[in-house]
C-alpha cells in the first residue's frame, strides 16, 4: 500500500488507548481509538479505517450492533471482534454476521500483528488490483489479468513498472496464460498507447515470406514482389511490436532481428535505405528458450538481447487462489456478451472448478464457465453444468480403453454398423467416411495442443506443413479456436 494501514479500535478501557496507539505506531500502522460504538461511526467517516477492532461490549453501542449497523450502511470494513470470557457465542454470532476474525482477551500482540499484516497485504492486492482494472478501463483493454495470488500480483506489479519503460520484454508461460494480454496491457498502460499495436503469430507464417512480413521488401525484390511492402516493424512506428511464438523463428532470421534489436535499424528485403526502429519489442513464447539455446535452435546472443526484462505467467494450477475471481468475471462476461441467463454459481460448482488440474489454463477456464453460463438450464450453475476437458477420456473410446481395449478394438467397435448400409446395399465409402472421422479429431487435438502453433501440430503428426494446411482446409477447421498464447 502506497500509505500507511489505518485501524480504528472501539475499546471502552479508556486506560489502554494510549497502549494501544503505541503499539499500532510500533508496528507501522496508524491508529485511532472510540471509546464506544456510536464514536467509532463517527470515526469510520472521518477517519476512513481500513481495519476495525472492536471490542464485544461497550456502553451506548456493543459490537455486535456496530458491525450491524456499518453492514447496513453497506461499508466493506473488515471487522475483528475483541471478546472476554463467557463472550465466545457472541463472537460466533458476529462471524456470521460478517466478522472476519475474533480474538480472546487478553489479545497476544504478536498474533495480532500477524493478522493486521495478513489483512494490510489483501488491501494493498485489491487496491493494486483496481488501480490496474482502472487504468486498463479508461484505455478500453480489460480482461481476466488480476488475482490475489502471489505470482500474479508479482506480474501485476512488473506490468505496471514495464508500461513506462521502452526495454524489451520476453513473456514465457504455457498457452492459455495469457501472455499477449499482458503484451497488449503493456503497451496499453504506456505513453505509446496512441500509437499501433501489432501482433505478429511468429509460427504462424511461411519460412519464406517471414523476412519480407517482418521488414517489408521492395517491388521486385523476388517473385511475386509485384510492390513495395512495409513490414510489421515499420508498420509498428513508434507503438509496439508483439513477436508472439518467438521460439519458432527460423534460425536463418534470427542474427537479422538481433541486429535490429542491437542497431535500432533494419532494411526492407531488396533495399539499401536504412530504416529506424521506434517501436518497442515485446516477445513472448510457450517455449523454453534456455532449451533451445543449449540446442542451438536459437541464438543464444538474440535471447541475451530479448530477455532484458522477462515476464514468467504462471500456469492456473499454480494460482488456484485466483479460480474463484476469475469464475466470477467469466460469469459475468457470458452474461453481459453473450446474454446467458445463469449468473451465479453454486459451492458445489465452484469445488468442482477450484479441483480441475486445468491444462489448458485460463483460456480452458473461460471456456468452460461461459460454456456451464449459456447452457445452465437454471439461473445457478450446478456442478453437473461445469464439462471438464479430458483428453482421450469420451464417449466409446473412454470405456473401451477402461476395460482395457486396443485403439483396433475401439475401432471395429465404432465400425461395425456401417456395413450394413440401408437396403442391403454394399458400402462402398468406408475407408473415406472412417479418415473423415478420425482425421479431423486428430488434426484439432494436435492444434490444442500446440497451443495453435501450426508448426509445432504438423511436427507431432509427422506431417508436411502444407499438408497441414491442406487438411485444415478440407476439414474446415476453425484456426480462431485455438488461438496462441
């Protein structure tokens, strides 16, 4: 917290408060006391506490009816209840009432430290976190980038340290993280908000045409060369440049883009003018580029160069603190983009979410609440709404390899009804109707996978890129389903 933690504390001891001001100013926080209840009101408006200790019995107002009675006034001030002896059902009555804590006269000091420092360190992430929404709001970019996980504060916090700098940052994390949000937040939070954003999927384009789509080329540079191209990087200008899958750059490209980095310049294909870089370079990949150094797949000078500030996302697993939030904005999203009539979600429901392993991170989060928000026959999403992605793990395929089946035996299983086509007649497509059935699942689970990155897909199914691309054509797969990142 960028000021000092304020608490008010309601005591009727009238000879502890000076104690209690001592001790608050020792451990670094700011304290004020009431004598009462109806004091401490008076206080919370005056004083603005972000903590308040209020003891169970007082004259005029008692605990238990302040607390009452700031819940009514709708102020979210968190509140621990002091109790004596004999005072215990008390103090359960106001846990319930919305007390987040109780401690048991006399106080040990050195537990309620504790606590205070606990409470301090969830303002300050909250405070952080609106800080940032707001921020991102009034630049029109809000998305699921927050959490009061201790990784995720630590990217919040190197985001907003980042936004004013013009050093190159490199993202790593698995896809589904989030990585060109936080690309896309960096420069929208920066002084170079106004000027381009431009993503560049590094996987995702031809070896051959990956020169002239990053530095543009000149009319008749090569064959096709029919004009002059600007590429990304003049396209960037003064914004930034987003060089999404890093990992997968040719290793032929790679001494160019160092020098660019290195010089602040670079040539269209085919041209002797120099041009500037003005734009920033934000990288990012679900790659271990330490691996592909040792490797020589990549450079180990251009890593070096691109790793100036580095950005680690963390996985969903290693965040579950974060599932409930993020939950809750994902209903709220179906419900206002794409009006789903459930917007609430059930303890049962949220369990079953906090529990899931989530190997596709964020985005496979997203993707199942909005999917239990839209198909939810009721206003609450219940446990059996929320479809959990397992790969490998459906329909007839799921049982047959439980009991222990051979993929073979899967198949004849699947097949067996074809051959009896209507009217007795002899199938004669079986072959055609059994690739049809089993290449697409194929081709869509290799592209999750990979994270989108066609590349890395046609390397796991042992295929030719261009082949790739020729199947997704004739399956008419949706590429947008499987974005990067």
């Amino acid at each position: 917290m960028t000021n000092e933690l304020r608490v008010l504390i309601a005591e009727d001891d009238v000879n502890t408060h000076d104690d209690w001001r001592e001790t608050l100013a020792a451990w670094g926080f700011r304290g004020e006391i009431a004598e009462d209840g109806v004091r401490a009101l008076e206080l919370i408006s005056s004083f603005n506490p972000h903590i308040l200790l209020s003891d169970l019995k007082m004259p005029r107002k008692g605990g238990l009816e302040l607390l009452h009675d700031i819940r009514e006034m709708g102020i979210n001030l968190p509140t621990i209840m002091i109790s004596g002896q004999g005072e215990i059902p008390d103090a359960v009555a106001a846990l319930k009432q919305g007390a987040i804590d109780y401690l048991r006269k006399p106080v040990d000091p050195a537990h309620l430290q504790r606590v205070l420092k606990t409470i301090g360190d969830n303002i300050s992430m909250r405070e952080e976190n609106s800080a940032l929404r707001r921020r991102l709001a009034e630049v029109g970019e809000l998305g699921p980038l927050f959490g009061r996980s201790l990784p995720m504060r630590k990217v919040i916090t190197a985001i907003e340290r980042l936004a004013q700098s013009s050093a190159s940052v490199v993202i790593t994390g698995e896809s589904g993280t989030g990585k060109e949000l936080v690309a896309r937040t960096i420069h929208e939070l920066s002084p170079r908000r106004d000027a381009a954003y431009v993503p560049v999927n590094c996987a995702a384009i031809p070896e051959t045409l990956m020169e002239s789509e990053l530095f543009g080329h000149e009319r008749g540079s090569f064959t096709g060369a029919s004009e002059r191209r600007a590429g990304k990087f003049e396209m960037a200008d003064t914004g930034t440049i987003f060089l999404d899958e890093i990992g997968d750059l040719p290793v032929e490209l790679q001494p160019k883009l160092l020098r660019v980095l290195q010089e602040r310049e670079f040539n269209r294909v085919g041209s002797v003018e120099t041009l500037k870089l003005k734009a920033r370079v934000i990288a990012a990949t679900n790659q271990n580029l330490e691996t592909l150094v040792a490797a020589r797949k990549f450079r180990e000078d251009l890593y070096f160069r691109l790793r100036v500030i580095p950005i680690q996302m963390p996985a969903l697993r290693e965040r579950r603190d974060d599932i409930a939030e993020l939950t809750d904005y994902f209903v709220s999203k179906a419900v206002q983009e794409m009006g789903a009539h459930a917007s609430t979600i059930s303890p049962e429901a949220r369990m079953k979410l906090e529990t899931s392993e989530w190997p596709g991170n964020v985005r496979e989060l997203e993707n199942a609440v909005m999917r239990a928000a839209l198909l939810a026959p009721g206003t609450t999403i219940r446990g059996d709404d929320i479809e959990l992605s397992r790969p490998g793990a459906a329909g007839i395929g799921a049982a047959a390899a439980a009991d222990g089946a051979s993929l073979g035996d899967i198949i004849s299983a699947r097949i067996a009804g074809w051959f009896d086509s209507p009217g007795g007649e002899e199938p004669r497509d079986l072959y055609h109707r059994l690739v049809a059935e089993i290449e697409r699942p194929l081709v869509e689970l290799a592209l999750k996978r990979a994270g989108g990155n066609q590349v890395r897909a046609a390397r796991m199914l042992g295929l030719n890129r261009n082949t790739l691309r020729k199947k997704i054509t004739d399956h008419k797969i949706v590429l947008t389903k499987f974005p990067a990142g």
